[in-house]
C-alpha cells in the first residue's frame, strides 16, 4: 500500500503543474453545469477519500502488525454482531449523505438558468428544455461517422437540411453569457456529445432526441471535445470544437456563415443547371 | 523419523487410494474422453488461461499504440478489432470460464462428492467452450469483430458492420452461453444434492456459496443475451428491425437487453474470487472467517441487487430522471454488501497469525485494489458524476480494478493455494512473490492513472490521441506498466510450467487447510475419497486435525507451509 502511494505520489511528482489539473477532478469552468458536477464530484471525492484511507489504512495495519510471529496464536474470533450491523449502517448512512447531495445539486445540473444580462437578446420559445423566461438559442446537434453537424436557431429539429437556417461543421460558433440550448440526433450509429468544460456527455441515438445545455461566460474561450462512443473506424478523428465569441460578434458570424452557404448554394445551383445543360448529369 | 519426514507425513493420515488399473487408451484420448471433473477442472484452466495470453497481448498491442501521441503503428480498423477480441476474450473467454474451471475441480472435492452431479454434461460444457473460442479466434484468419464488447447496433448492424466477425461474435455468446448454462445447472445440481452427511447451509465453505450463486446467476442472466444477440443476428440477416431506427426498432432496447445480462456478469466473475478470498484469508491467518452468515448473506444480496442495477451503464443514453435515479439507488445499495465482505475479510485479518505465503498476499493485494475499484464504482453511480466519466478512461481504470485488480488477483490467489492440491507439488515461493509484486506494482501503474486520463477528458476506444491535450505522459506511464505486469504474470506462468513435475512435494494438506478438499491426497484420485467424514462445521479439516491431536496426542504439523512462516 505505501508502495502504491508512493507510486501515486511519484506521479504527481513527475508530471508538469498544468498537466496535473484534472488528476483528481473532472474538467469545469466553461459552463455552470460542468462547475456543479465538478462540485458534487468533490463532495464525493472527499468522502471517498476518508473511506479509501481509513480502509487501506486498516486491511495494512493488521498485515503489518498480525504477521505470524513465534509464540503468537491467532484469535478464534467467529464474528460480532453489533459491529457487523454498525459497519453496514455506517455504509448505508455513507450513501444516504451521498444520495441528498446529489438530488440537491441535480435541479443545477440539469436545468438551464436564463441568459446573463451581457447576452444575446432572444425572443421566447415554446420547445423544451427550457430556461426561466423561456429564452435560450437553440443548437441542433447532428453527430454522423465522423463529423458533427451543427445547426442554429429554434426549429432546426424539424429542418435541419432546408437550407434556410444557416450551420457548421465540428466548430460550434456561439455567443458569450447566453443559455445556449443542444438537441441532440444521430443519423447513423450512435455518437456521444461531449465537450469536458461545459458538461457532461449526452448520447446521440438515432431515433431519439437528448437535450442538454450549458452557458459559456467567457468571450473568446475554446473549448475542445470528442465523441465519446465508439462510433467506428474513425471514432477518435470525430472531434468537436465550441467557440466562445461576443454576442455582437455571433450574430455578425451567423450572417456571414448564411451568405457564405448561400453562396456555396448558388455556386453549385448554376454548375448543376450547367452540367444539365451539357446533359453531363 | 528425521526431520523432513516429519513435515511431509501426511497429516492427519488420509486415506484414500487411486485405484490403479493398466492404461488401456494413449494418454490424449484419456483426456479428450474423460468426465473426471478434475480433468475438466484443468482442462478449463489450461484453455483459459490460453485465452487469458491471447487477451493480454492483445492488451499489450493496445498499450504501444497508446503509448505515444499520434502513434500510426496500428491502424484505426485494427485497433477496433483489438479492444472488440480483448474484452471479449477477457469476459466470455477468460474470468467467467477460469471461475468454472475452480468451480469444477474443487466444488466436488470441498462438498465431499465423488464427481459432478452430470459428469458428461459437465465435459460437453467444456469443449463447448473451447468451440466458442475456435469459432471467435478463426476471425483473426478472415475479419475480426469492430464493434466492441457491446456491440452496440446501429454500429453493429449489416449495414455498419458488414463482416462476418460480427456473426462470429454472436456465435461465441451462444456458443460459449449455453457451455456457461450447462455448466451452472450442474454446479446448482451439485452443490443443492451432492453434500456430504452433515453439511447443512450453514456448513457450507464460502467458495461454494459463490458458485451456487455464480451459477444461478448465469442461469438468470444468460437467457437475456442470448436473445439480445439471436434478435441481432435475425436484424443482420433475415430483415428483422428489432434494434433498427429507421423501422422502428430501438438501439436503446439493445442496450437495456445487454446490460440486464452486463452487470450481473460482472459479478459472476468477481463472486467466485470473492469467495477464493474467503477460503485463502481464514487458512493463512489462522483463524476462523469473521461473520460466516454476513459473507454467505451478502453473496446472496450481491446477486439480487446485481439484476436490477443495469442501466446505469446507460447514464448518457436516452432514460428519463426517474431512471437515473432508480439505478443510482441500486448501485448505490450494491456498495454495502460489497463493502461488509471487504471489513469481514480484514476483521479476519485483524488478530490472526498471519502466514505470508503468495496466496496471502494476492488475497490482500486483491483487497487492497478492490477498495479502488469498489470506490470508484461509487463515482459512477452518481449520475450527474457520470456524465462527466462514462465511456473515458476513468470507467476503464475503474473496471480493471475490478476486473483485473479484483477477479485476476484472485484467480491467482487461487492457483497458489490450490496448485499444490492439483498437481502435489508447490509453487515457488520466491517467483511468487516476485511476481505478484510486479503485478501489483505494474497494474497500479497502468491503471491509477487512467482515473486522470479520464478526468482530463480522454474518451475510451480512441486508437490515437494528439499530443499536447495533457494525456502523452499518463499513457506513457500506463504503457510502460502494463509491460511490468506482463512481466508479473509471465513470471506465474513460468513458476506453473516448472514446477507442476519439479517443485516439492506438497503432501495432503500444505497449509492447514479448513476444507475437505485437504481431506484426500495430492493431487486426489479418481473417486477423490474413499470414505467421507461427517461434517460438523464449517471448516471440518480443522476439527479432524483435533480429533487427530486428541487421539495421538502429537501436535499436527503441515505438509509444507511452515517453510514460508516463520513460526
């Protein structure tokens, strides 16, 4: 047991201080569900953490101390009943702790705040999940081998590929301080949403939808994520990127992204009707 | 009588005779035919521990790949085929059947029974396993199976899917579940009719109390998977849509169909190391279990909490709140049967008179990682907590301590208290501490830091990763410590091969045994006793030694074990 903490401790020792941010704790920061689920995490590390040592610490004094030894004679002990139903009481209590603070901290994680008042101005919405006043920028979130789509405002479930709505691709552009709401879809085997910073993963499967959000603070933050569920040969290149800008500079990137599509649009509308014409398609 | 004589005289004198008759067919056919469950018993671990290399080198090509940043020495497509071939082996191929293997040579021997109740069943079990295995391996000759050990559809359907490693894969979960299924009718059958006179319940030696609810287990949990896996062979070729989202069919009905058989085969493989550690930890400290009834209980609480606690592998999937919160409480509750066994085992410990020998120290090796892993298992249960950790290293690094730490500790706790019974001969001692101290420290040091590499946000499954994300040095230390561990294990395998012909005679009863497998010669013959002793506790070797003592009056010694104490 020293051995292996010394081991772990050595570790620790070796790695550079930056590396050694997340040893311990999950990544958080980006968004206030990561920072809860980072604190809940905590609150259960702690705990086990006095168990673990108290446990070790337990099974390495009586190896130590009752090795056998000339004359020794070993304590024909069958049980005690008191102290076995205090220890599984202890357990139990253990986990009832546990069981109070994460339903505590759940409503936090799980449910989306409203928009700082330095974020994007929205007008109301009627589709779930919601904030408060109701007001967040919907993302849908399309995971495909090996790619993740991305496509902004509300109603783009119903119309991800009209057209009119404008998207991207593996970078997710979104403003500052806004509750920005995901709904998540596969079109093809099973992907997983995950970007560490601003909170858990959901699972896109096809034929479903799964929501989650998160509330970036800070303009110009990037966060970095990838798909977290085998998805095929090319699941470890389906990386995603979340890009943090002003809610003025947002709105300026989603224009120039929906003129750039519509022009691509264009572009490709005339080379069609051209090779139409040329009876090459 | 000099002294050596004096500590291998058979004690207390066994009688039991191997009846000698002319060998009649060549010694290959006598072990392809026989339904001698000792045979069986090693046939079982001979093959798995076969599988347990081929898994383990598996692994190992894994940990190069990893072992460096944008590492290109295996390809995506092979990588795939390697994590798919290595949990699967490890699980069908390796922990569930080494279990049977113990199963099979000791459960006769420790209820006082002269075979298993179907001893021809009992051999189809085996070479069904060994089917299972050919027809997964063979893969390795066209196209190995991509898709993981869950073999999630979409992923692993016709379309996305396409070869037949796939079907292969479905072929080893029927083949080798219905060789498990067998298998644990007649453990069930044994072990319920096959006692000796005067083993009630309470009587009965804890590493039977796990395979009687190992087998049960299995009987409940492997109808699940093999339907699951017939419904994804219908959908790969016969236009069934049962896991199918473009007809209607859900990939999640997949997922809640393979985990109800999932998780209780996590304890079907860890509650027959549990109870190696039961029988290990009272015969080297000297001193009887601490709570028989609460290590029996919880075994039995263990089992039924173990089909209801699921979907928590499912936390990111698509399961309303509700959900989620019935399975945190079920995992949750799970903990504390887990962690009674754990403070039973080290009150065994506390105030005995401890015999360091190897088996002892995997036993607390065991221990000291399962606490980990156990703990660890709490992390993921909370589900908010979850969805940060599921599918990243830190479940890796948590199911190995588990997995590894806890059942392969275990399985080699149990091949050094028990060689000496199968073959006659001991192990040697000094390879056996040097290997489990490689071991021990090599998978600490492959596993403790996948926690980080999961907290730092690496993904499982990922067959390269680029550098300056935080993750190079984690993976280099995991690499560089699997080899450590191989090193350990290779060093077992060695001491095996030498010494099962050369190594020192181990006697009847090398350690003061407490159960009645010590009660017969080394290794035991055909018919294993010639006559059965009435049993009248719980560690009925012990009280035939006192009954010698009285008799004789001379202070038993054992056959061997006093070597390694220094008493």
């Amino acid at each position: 047991m020293g051995l292996f903490l010394a081991l772990a401790l050595g570790c620790l020792l070796i790695l550079a201080p930056d590396a050694l941010a997340n040893f311990l704790t999950p990544k958080s920061g980006g968004s206030p569900n990561a920072n809860q689920i980072d604190s809940l995490y905590k609150i259960v590390l702690y705990i086990a953490a006095v168990v673990f040592v108290g446990v070790e610490g337990a099974l390495l004094y009586s190896v130590l101390k009752f090795r056998a030894k000339r004359g020794a004679v070993a304590a024909q002990i069958h049980g005690n009943t008191r102290l076995e139903i205090g220890w599984t009481v202890a357990a139990g209590l253990i986990l009832v702790v546990l069981t109070v603070v994460t339903f505590v901290k759940l409503p936090s994680i799980i449910d989306p705040p409203n928009s700082g008042s330095s974020g994007l101005v929205l007008s109301a919405s009627l589709t779930e999940p919601t904030p408060p006043n109701g007001h967040r920028l919907t993302v849908c979130v399309q995971g495909r081998q090996f790619i993740w789509r991305y496509t902004y405002g509300s109603g783009c479930l119903n119309n991800a590929f009209a057209g009119k709505l404008p998207y991207s691709y593996q970078q997710m552009v979104v403003p500052a301080d806004t509750t920005i709401v995901l709904d998540i879809q596969a079109s093809d085997v099973i992907h997983s949403w995950w970007v560490p910073s601003l909170g858990g993963k959901v699972d896109a499967v096809p034929g479903y939808t799964t929501y989650t959000w998160f509330k970036a603070p800070h303009p110009g933050a990037l966060y970095h994520g990838q798909c977290a569920q085998l998805c095929g040969r090319n699941h470890a290149a389906m990386t995603a990127l979340v890009k943090v800008v002003s809610p003025a500079d947002f709105t300026a990137w989603l224009n120039q992204q929906q003129q750039a599509i519509q022009a691509a649009n264009s572009q490709v509308y005339q080379l069609r009707q051209i090779l139409t014409a040329e009876n090459q398609l | 009588m000099s002294s050596s004589d004096y500590a291998l005289r058979p004690v207390p004198q066994v009688i039991s005779h191997e009846v000698v008759k002319p060998r009649q067919t060549k010694r290959w056919v006598d072990w392809v035919l026989t339904t001698d469950h000792k045979k069986i018993g090693i046939m079982y671990m001979v093959t798995t521990f076969v599988f347990f290399i081929l898994g383990g080198v598996e692994a190992l090509l894994m940990r190069v790949q990893l072992g460096v940043p944008n590492n290109t020495l295996i390809t995506s497509e092979h990588y795939n085929e390697l994590l798919t071939l290595h949990g699967t082996t490890m699980i069908f191929l390796f922990v569930v059947p080494v279990m049977a293997g113990f199963g099979n040579y000791f459960v006769p021997l420790m209820i006082g029974a002269r075979d298993m109740a179907f001893p021809r069943l009992n051999a189809m079990s085996f070479w069904l396993l060994l089917l299972g295995g050919v027809v997964f391996y063979i893969t390795l000759f066209y196209h190995p199976p991509e898709s993981g050990w869950w073999s999630y559809p979409p992923l692993s359907s016709k379309l996305y899917s396409p070869s037949g490693g796939q079907d292969a894969w479905i072929f080893l979960i029927h083949i080798t579940g219905v060789s498990s299924l067998l298998g644990a009718i007649n453990f069930y059958a044994t072990i319920v009719n096959m006692r000796a006179p005067g083993m009630s319940w309470g009587r009965l030696p804890l590493f039977i109390w796990a395979i009687l609810v190992y087998a049960i287990l299995l009987i409940i949990a492997l109808p699940v998977v093999a339907a699951a896996v017939t419904m994804l062979l219908t959908d790969r070729h016969f236009g069934t849509h049962f896991f199918d989202p473009t007809a209607h069919g859900s990939p999640v009905l997949w997922q809640h169909l393979f985990w109800f058989f999932g998780h209780p085969e996590v304890y079907i493989m860890i509650l027959p190391g549990f109870g190696i550690i039961s029988e290990v930890i009272p015969v080297f400290s000297r001193k009887p279990i601490f709570g028989y009834k609460a290590i029996a209980a919880s075994t039995a609480v263990i089992a039924f909490l173990a089909t209801l606690v699921w979907a928590h592998h499912m936390f990111a999937s698509p399961v309303p709140v509700v959900v989620l919160g019935f399975f945190m409480l079920s995992s949750f509750l799970i903990g504390v049967p887990t962690g009674v066994k754990i403070f039973n085992w080290i009150a065994t410990l506390w105030r005995g008179s401890i015999v360091t020998t190897t088996a002892l120290y995997f036993a607390v090796g065991f221990i000291a990682v399962f606490v980990l892993g156990g703990i660890t298992g709490i992390f993921l249960a909370v589900f908010p907590v979850d969805w940060q950790l599921n599918n990243t290293y830190f479940v890796v690094a948590h199911f190995h301590y588990v997995l590894m730490g806890g059942a392969v500790f275990s399985i080699f706790a149990g091949i050094y208290y028990w060689f000496p019974k199968m073959t006659g001969r001991l192990l040697n001692e000094t390879l056996g501490k040097l290997s489990f101290w490689l071991m021990f420290i090599g998978f600490n040091a492959t596993f403790f830091v996948q926690h980080a590499l999961g907290l730092s946000g690496m993904p499982r499954r990922v067959y390269t990763y680029p550098p300056g994300v935080g993750w190079s040095t984690y993976n280099l230390i995991s690499t560089i410590g699997s080899f450590i561990l191989g090193a350990g294990i290779l060093v077992t395998i060695a001491n095996v091969a030498r010494n099962y012909r050369h190594g020192k005679v181990a006697g009847p009863d090398p350690w003061k045994g407490n159960t009645l497998e010590w009660f017969t010669t080394s290794p035991p013959p055909v018919n294993n006793f010639d006559s059965i002793p009435r049993v009248r506790s719980v560690e009925p070797m012990r009280d035939i030694r006192r009954q010698v003592e009285r008799q004789t009056g001379v202070t038993q010694k054992t056959g061997g074990s006093e070597r390694f104490a220094r008493v």
